[in-house]
C-alpha cells in the first residue's frame, strides 16, 4: 500500500464526524479569506472531501477540485457535479484548465505525502496553470522538526475547543494501530525547512515567504504564498 491507497478508502484519519466538519469548515473559511475577487478561478489541489467546497464557489468566478483517489472523486461528484459553478477533475486532467488562468491554487495538507521529484513535477504545472498575477499557497507543511508528537498535542488542543476531546482521544489510539501510522513508519512523511521550501518554489519560477499562520488548526506546521517571478508574493 501507498498513500495514494490509503486516502482511495475510508480512513481513521478522523477521530470523529464532528471533528470532519470542523476541519473542512475551518480550512474552507480559511480558502474563502484568500479569495480576493469574486471572479477568482480557484484550484483546490488535493482536496479530500471538501465538505464545504460549495461555500467556497459562491464566493468565487469557478472552482476545480482535484484529488488523486478516485473514490473521493467519485463522492465530489455525487454531492457537487451538479454546481455549474465547481469542476472536479482527476490530476492527470489538469490539462483541461487553459494555462495563466487561474488566480488562486490551495494545496494544504499534501506535501508530506510526495517525494520531492513529485512535489518538483507539480510546480511546474501549477505555475503553468496561474496567472502572472496569482497566487499559490501551499500549507500544512510540516517542518523538519516537528513530530507525531506535536500533532497529536495540536489535534487535542482543537478537539478541547470544538467538544470533542473523548472522540479524539479513541481516535489518536485507533490511528495507532491502522495502516497510517504503519505507512507512516514505513514510508514516512516528506518534512522540509521553511528556506529549504522557498528554494524549492524559487527553482520553480516563484517568489515566496512563509505566511503568518498555517491554514487549518495545526500552527506548528507552516504555509507558503507563492506568485510567479516578477509578481509579490502577499501573505494571508
């Protein structure tokens, strides 16, 4: 099994429904505030379940959502493919979105899951894909010296204020025992330095910087607004 494996199934990776909606919510309100036009074109690249993805077409000119398991794909496409506004797309047909027209692509919570030959590959395209004038922010990057320690402490603290702190506790002992944290032994998780991820997106054709806060709940792990060289990268 790989990750791509692991995310085309139900997972654990949710302690509990509550905390499901509370992380799609957050990270959703989170999106929302990085839309600067309502004509905005916006790529979620990534996207999981998007519980709230429909929150974040009202706001904008068009939404694609793409993720690389076709079971999530194929749950997108039941709850939203009828929203004129939202396109879900498979990531090989990326192709299908016309270059230099998006204003704005989240990636948030992938990097830890690709090597840095794959990360490199999707750089490429996405600043293919973005305006002169867009952005590109890429979060829930996790530091090199951050551990599962760390998330488990940040996942509690996020359960203590959205009630529900027993379903946590249960789920931190059920992910234990899964298939995640054996892939996580296994494989591992792609970690990387806040200069050593400006380099990455700077070999790309970016100017970048770590913005102030991570997206979602996790604020030990970082995010980075990225605009392609000759553009100013503006932090959320």
């Amino acid at each position: 099994m790989n990750w791509r494996d692991y995310w085309n199934q139900d997972t654990p990776i949710y302690t509990s429904e509550r905390h499901k909606l509370l992380h799609y919510r957050l990270v959703a309100n989170d999106i929302i505030g990085l839309i600067l036009s309502p004509d905005a074109r916006v790529l979620d690249y990534g996207c999981g379940e998007a519980l709230f993805a429909d929150r974040i077409a009202a706001r904008c000119g068009h939404l694609y959502l793409s993720d690389a398991a076709p079971l999530v794909r194929e749950r997108l496409q039941e709850r939203l493919g009828a929203n004129p506004k939202i396109t879900i797309l498979a990531p090989e047909a990326l192709s299908d979105i016309p270059d230099a027209s998006l204003d704005l692509i989240v990636v948030n919570s992938l990097l830890q899951y690709l090597d840095l030959s794959e990360l490199r590959a999707l750089l490429r395209i996405w600043h293919d894909k973005l305006k002169a004038s867009g952005r590109l922010v890429i979060a829930d990057v996790i530091p090199q010296d951050v551990s599962a320690l760390t998330d488990a402490k940040a996942l509690l603290s996020f359960a203590w204020t959205g009630g529900f702190l027993t379903g946590a506790l249960r789920g931190l002992v059920r992910t234990a025992l899964s298939d995640y944290r054996k892939l996580r032994d296994e494989i591992g998780l792609s970690h990387y330095g806040e200069a050593e991820m400006i380099e990455i997106l700077r070999d790309a054709g970016f100017v970048a910087e770590r913005a102030t806060r991570n997206l979602g709940h996790n604020q030990a792990r970082m995010t980075f607004v990225a605009c392609p060289s000759g553009a100013v990268a503006e932090s959320p």
